[in-house]
C-alpha cells in the first residue's frame, strides 16, 4: 500500500511538471481539459499495471532492475544481541493513524459541502430559462454551478450581465465541469501531504474557468465589457470548492489568458508527448517492482585489508541447504527438457547429507594446509595487489579435485595461484546421498593480504568453528526442482509473512542469535538467503545463494527453517509454489552502542 502511494504521488509531481513546461501557457483548454483528467487517472493506475514478465525478457530492464536491487533496496542488519524497541514502526504506526485521521477529515468536509448544496437547492424558488432550470437565490451571493443546477441571485445583476453570467454558468453545466472538481477534490483528500496534488487541482479549476469565459466571448459578447463584470463581481463572497463560481480567483489569470493570442493548431502536436510520459512511468514503476523480485542481488564485497598484521586469511565456504522433499518421480527438469534420470551422468551435488572432508582433520586441516602452501607471488607483492579469490572445485566420487575454476577473481598471478594450492590438495574423503558417493560442488575463498613494506608474510592455521554448521541433503544442481513441483517467481498476490513485513522483523530480531564464534572472530558480512513458500504456507528448500562465513550462513539457515507458516502466494486464485529471498545483514556493533535491527526487508526473487 504505501509503495502504491508514493508511486501515485511521485508520478503527480511528474505529470504537473510535465503540464507547466509544456501546457500551461496555450489556449486548447478542451485538451488540457482532457490531460489534466489523464494525469491523475495515469497516476492512479500506473502502479497497478504489471508488465513484469515482458520487462524480464529484457535484457537492459532486468540489468536496471539488479542495480535498483543492490543500490536501492533496503537490507536486514543483525546485530549482536536482541534488538531493541523498534522505534521506526512505531512512528511509522503513528503517521499510518495521522494520515487517515486527516483523510476522514477531509472527506467529511466534503460530504458537508455536498450536503450544504443540496439543502440550497431545496430551499432556492426554481424556474425554467429555455432548457436550463435555474435555483434563485434568497441573499445576494456569488453566481455559480454544480452539475447541472445554476444558482444566481437576478435582482443583483443587470439584464446584460445576467446573460453573460447564465451563458458562463450553462458551459459549465452542459460540459459537466463539476465531474472534474469533484475527481481533483478526492485526489486531495488522499494525496493532501502532497503539495503537487493541490496545485494541480487548482489548475484544473482555472482551465475550466478559461473554458467558460472563451464560450462567452465566442457567443457575441464584448471582451472587455465581460472583464468589466467580472472585475465588479469580485467582492462578492468566494464561493465554496466544490462548485464552479463566476467569480473564482485568480481574476487576474482569466483576464490575461482572455486577451492572450490563440495558439497555433501545430501547438496540439505536443500532447502526443504525453504518451512516451506514461508508457515510461509504467516501466519504471514495474522495474521497481521486479527488483524486489529478482534473484540478481548485487554482491556487497567487502575487501578487509588489515595493513599491521599483514596476516592472508584462507577462509572455506560450504553452502548451507536444506533438502528438497524426496519425490517418486522417474524425471527431472534438465535444462529446459524432460530427461530420464539415468541420462544425468553423474550430477553434481551441491550440498549432501555427508559432505566431503578433507583427510586427516577435516576443515581444520583444510586450513593449515592452505596456510602452509600458499605462496604469494613475487609480482603481485611488487605491484601490491591483495584482495580475495573465490575457487569453485568439485570433490569427485573417488575424492580427487577437478573442475577447479575461479569465480571471482583479484589478479591473474593471485588467481593462479589460488588455483595451484587447491588443484595440488591430496583426496578428500567424498561426499555421500543417500549410502552413495557423489560428485559435490565446494568453494573456497581465499583472502590474499599483504604487511606494511609488501613482503610475503608466514601464514598461520585458523581456528574454525565448522562443527557447529549443519549440513543437510540437496537435490543435483542439474536438476533442482522436479518436473511436477512448479515454483514460481513472480505471481499475481506474493506470499506474506503472517502480520506482515512489522511482525517479520520482530520474528527476526527475537529469534536471531549471532554464533558466538562469529563475533570473537570479528565476522561479519551479508548472506543471502533464498527459499520457497509451498502451497501450504510452509517454507521449504532454504539455501545459501551467497554466503559471508559458514556460521553466519549457518545461522541463516536455522532462523529460516523456524519461520511460521506464511500466507501462501496466489496465482489466478490458487495457491503455488513461490521463490523468496533475504538479504540479511550481519554487522558487529561498537560495545557501548546498543545493536538494532535495521531496514528489515523480505523481498521476492526472480
């Protein structure tokens, strides 16, 4: 809802700069008219038009939608302890309250207005002026309209200006010009924080006060005589909002715009400039929509150069997952195709229910053999290039190390380097499904750093907490889901935390528990979790898609297997299988400040 409204309330700031650089001085008043009712129709219904599955098939609009993501999107920051009172719902809570308080307002004001009319018209004396019914009023007020009644008080005007007064009157009845008050006065009311919304309601009460003077002036009567009544109407009482008075103000404004030289026909061409506007507006308003459901999330890397110690910190990542629900199915989705089981030769794992270890230790040994084994190189010392190298590998059935690949690199000699150290590891002990050795996917990163004078430094094992991780059974990653279980993206009502995005947020901040070893350690870092949202509510499948340390990413994990069950997501009435993601933020605080959760967001992923 409150995306809805700033969406809204955005495209009228637009739309009313869009009307004073282009509109604001011609004199086609049936097109402005006609642009001024589109600009708030177009603002209302732009955030509710969804083209996202065609801004996803677009390459440059799904790269806008990543960087929207990673720059815009707001994160979950976790810190160390329970947080406190969250003091950014409460307000928010009390603003919700103030803003209704002051539509309600608002709008009872405008029923009284209504009701003040029609009680006029029960008690004015009526008569019939050719095909116009006219209300007379008791007291000498200003004349005016509302739909198709005319109020006017005849004693006070004589014969001429009586007639220019009813011509006046009747354009704005015959035209149904109070449709257009009326319409600019409920923009008010539920847009009343946005100045842009009132100017633009005045400017749609002025152009209908042009339209009317232009159609007496067309009708025979003297220009300047007109503007002599006007000017001697004008210290008779204002008339209320809601109707359209003979003698609204700005006088001034109308006189001009009288005496201004018609524009050329040519002019008319530039509303057509109108529709690039909206088509734009209603891109952008989806590409926002699509970067809370991309699963694209911009890396956030966080390079840590620690200049006295000069310490290189080889760090083992394992993805943590949980498992997909055995099926008895015979196939699986391979690329886009329906295959046999049999015809997967040999699918890599990306996590298993006994992960790989490395010989003689496990990961404790995996890292003092990293230490000892990795050499800086000469040229990379020289240049002073440090940073970190993520190494892909894979652990076959047999414990060898093949497929070794970086995928996020620093420096071609650091590269290579990492490389060599992992390529030259003897066999592991390998992985098993099932009572089965399997092919399983690891990463390591591998943090190059340097001392103060660049020289190469003596690395030295780190004590490592991966026991404490938990590791669980996952589907191959050729084939993650099968052919029967149909997981969705983006679906027309996405699921939702119960109570919403405010009791998310309390859920996480009772529940998290920073691992004690992370913070003695200093960890800190930003993981990535995605899952699915079944038919059920249930959240299934939670998994590592970018990690910051295995306790962390550990953590992650056990807060996401814990959640409640959601509202499921809903597609054409039915309830389906639906992918979310959540960046959550790990950040260590200084002692003396008390942490906080901070910007707690759950965003949908594509």
């Amino acid at each position: 809802m409150l995306a809805y409204f700033l969406k809204v309330n955005v495209a009228i700031v637009l739309f009313y700069a869009f009307y004073r650089l282009f509109f604001y001085k011609d004199t086609f008043f049936g097109w402005r008219r006609t642009a001024l009712l589109c600009f708030f129709a177009v603002s209302a219904a732009v955030p509710l038009l969804n083209i996202q599955t065609w801004i996803t098939e677009q390459e440059p609009m799904v790269a806008m939608a990543d960087l929207y993501a990673s720059v815009v999107l707001p994160e979950l920051t976790i810190g160390t302890e329970a947080a406190p009172t969250d003091w950014k719902s409460i307000l928010s809570e009390y603003a919700n309250i103030a803003y209704w308080g002051i539509v309600a307002l608002l709008m009872i004001r405008l029923i009284m207005q209504l009701a003040g009319i029609i009680h006029l018209a029960c008690r004015c004396r009526k008569v019939q002026i050719g095909n116009t019914n006219i209300h007379l009023l008791p007291k000498a007020d200003g004349p005016f309209s509302f739909f198709h009644w005319i109020f006017i008080h005849p004693s006070s005007h004589t014969e001429e200006e009586f007639n220019e007064i009813l011509t006046h009157e009747q354009t704005h009845a015959r035209q149904w010009h109070s449709i257009d008050v009326i319409i600019s006065e409920l923009v008010c009311i539920f847009c009343w924080c946005n100045p842009f919304a009132w100017l633009m309601k005045r400017e749609i009460r002025t152009n209908l006060e042009y339209m009317a003077d232009a159609r007496v002036l067309e009708n025979g009567y003297d220009s300047k005589t007109y503007q002599y009544h006007l000017l001697g109407l004008s210290h008779q009482k204002a008339a209320a909002t809601i109707y359209n008075s003979f003698n609204v103000l700005p006088l001034k404004k109308r006189i001009k715009m009288m005496n201004k030289k018609r524009t050329k026909e040519i002019g008319r061409t530039k509303y057509l400039m109108f529709l690039p506007l909206a088509a734009l507006l209603m891109i952008v308003s989806n590409i926002e929509a699509v970067a809370r459901t991309t699963k694209k999330i911009a890396a956030e890397v966080i390079e840590a150069v620690d200049a006295k110690t000069g310490q290189a910190v080889p760090e083992v990542q394992a993805p943590q997952v949980a498992p997909l629900p055995e099926q008895d199915t015979k196939t699986v989705t391979y690329k886009g195709k329906v295959v046999d089981k049999d015809t997967l030769d040999n699918p890599i794992f990306e996590v298993v229910e006994h992960m790989p270890e490395f010989p003689d230790g496990g990961m404790s040994a995996l890292m003092e053999y990293l230490s000892k084994n990795i050499k800086y190189p000469e040229a990379a010392m020289k240049k002073g290039t440090q940073g970190r190298a993520t190494v892909q590998f894979v652990v076959e059935k047999d414990g060898s190390i093949t497929n070794v690949k970086i995928l996020r690199g620093i420096d071609p000699e650091l590269n290579k380097e990492a490389v060599r150290v992992i390529s030259a590891m003897p066999k592991w002990k390998p992985g098993t499904q099932k009572g089965e050795a399997v092919r399983v996917k690891y990463t390591v990163p591998v943090m190059f750093r340097l001392t103060e004078n660049n020289t190469q430094v003596k690395y030295a094992p780190i004590e490592s907490k991966i026991d404490e991780m938990v590791v669980v059974g996952y589907a191959p990653e050729e084939a993650t889901y099968p052919e029967e279980v149909t997981v969705f993206e983006v679906v027309e009502k996405m699921p939702e935390y119960p109570g919403g995005m405010s009791a998310m947020m309390e859920f996480i901040g009772k529940n998290i528990k920073y691992p004690v070893a992370a913070q003695k350690a200093k960890i800190q870092g930003r993981v990535v979790i995605q899952f699915i949202v079944d038919k059920e509510g249930n959240i299934i499948c939670p998994r590592v898609i970018r990690g910051a340390d295995p306790l962390l990413d550990a953590e992650a994990i056990r807060l996401t297997t814990i959640m409640p069950k959601w509202k499921p997501g809903m597609q054409r009435g039915q309830a389906v299988n639906v992918k979310y993601t959540v960046p959550i933020m790990f950040r260590l605080q200084e002692p003396e400040k008390s942490p906080a959760v901070q910007n707690a967001t759950v965003t949908p992923t594509k």
